[in-house]
C-alpha cells in the first residue's frame, strides 16, 4: 500500500516514514501543501497523512482542492489544532479521520489499516481467497493453515490484488501502489513478483489477463 505523508516537520515525517516503512508501506513525503498536492493530483496513493498548517498551501485547501477535482483518496488529518472546530471543519471539508499530535505510531497505523479496508470495501483486516489468508493487522500470510514466508515486495503485491478481489489489475497499477515515486516503472520486476507468489502459494491463484493484467480470485478461465 502507497501512502502520502504531507507534513512540513521534517524530523516527524521521517519518523512517521521509518514506522509505516517497517509496517511494509510505500510511502513519499511532500514538505508543502503545493507539492503534496501535486503529488496527490499526479501519483495514485491508497492514503494521505495531512497536515493542516503547511507552508505554501494549507491542508484544509489541499484538501478541499482533491475533493473538488473528484479524488476520493482517503485523508487522515495529522495536526497539532485539537479543538472540536477544527476537527469538524477537517470532516466536513472531505476528511476520512483525524488524528492530533502527539500521537502514538500504533494509533497512527491502526488508523490507516481501517481507513485503507474501509475504502476497499473490507471491514475486517482478514483477507481470504481460496485456501490463502491474509491478516493485514499482523502482515500473517498462511495457506492451507500454514505460514507463508514472503518478502516485504511480495507481501505488498498480495495484498494489494487480495484488496481488490476479481478486479484485473495491470502492472502499471501494481507498479504505483508497491513503490515509490522514483522506481523505475518499465521493470519486469512485476512478472518476477507474480512467479514468485505462484511458486510459493498456488500456480493457479493468480491469473494473468493477457494484454490487460493480473487477476486473484476470478474466473477459472485464462492463463
């Protein structure tokens, strides 16, 4: 999962990056509300942190900007502003959550897992499809009741078509949602992934939609 953290203290984003990175998220930092929002526009994240009081662009107007525009990306408010004001004001303006500084990283993490199911359509931080299971809470794979041992890459890869069940998935999109700004999108490192996953859990539980992408949980039909 892809999250975008817009927070102008250095010092706290590089802790907030460090805590979502070792939790197995992608995550890019934006320092001004005009470059967050840029990113946010131009690059697919599965999450914002936002802060409210940023330098060039307020919060409030980054977000106002993506609600406008139609982006339904899930927000969380990060702000040190903990009146009941200004947290209605962040919610009725397109907010998912808010979160006042100081915070504790479990909080900030419990929040994002329930803000990323609820936006994928899953209450529960339990994924299943056929035999595998996935518990997003604890990053446990296991098949057949068996632990599955994968790497920080093909955990995320899993989880991201494991979120969105029966949809074709292209490599383009795996691409966006498993790494950051700066990877080079025109890898084969997506086919590898996916062999990877197959050889490890079940050939048959990821299908590839030739010319158009990866599928889990679909129909039996296809390569």
């Amino acid at each position: 999962m892809r999250v975008l953290i817009v927070e102008d203290n250095t010092e706290l984003a590089k802790q907030v990056k460090c805590t979502l990175a070792h939790e197995r998220y992608v995550v890019d930092i934006a320092e001004d509300g005009e470059e967050g929002l840029y990113l946010a526009e131009t690059e697919p994240y599965d999450t914002i942190i936002l802060d409210l009081g940023l330098p060039k662009l307020d919060g409030l107007s980054v977000l106002q900007r993506l609600r406008a525009a139609g982006n339904e990306v899930p927000v969380l408010i990060l702000t040190s502003r903990d009146t009941w004001r200004e947290k209605v004001t962040g919610l009725r303006a397109g907010a998912d959550d808010y979160l006042a500084k100081p915070f504790e990283f479990e909080e900030l993490l419990a929040r994002l897992e329930a803000l990323i199911r609820r936006s994928s359509g899953h209450a529960s931080p339990i994924l299943t499809c056929c035999e595998v299971v996935m518990d997003t809470s604890s990053a446990r794979v296991t098949m057949h009741g068996n632990p599955v041992d994968l790497t920080a890459l093909e955990y995320r890869t899993l989880e991201y078509l494991m979120q969105h069940p029966d949809k074709v998935v292209s490599k383009t999109e795996l691409t966006e949602h498993i790494y950051d700004q700066d990877f080079d999108r025109d890898s084969n490192v997506i086919e590898v992934l996916i062999n990877r996953l197959r050889g490890k859990l079940d050939t048959s539980l990821i299908k590839t939609r030739r010319g158009l992408g990866y599928q889990i949980g679909g129909l039996e039909s296809g390569a």
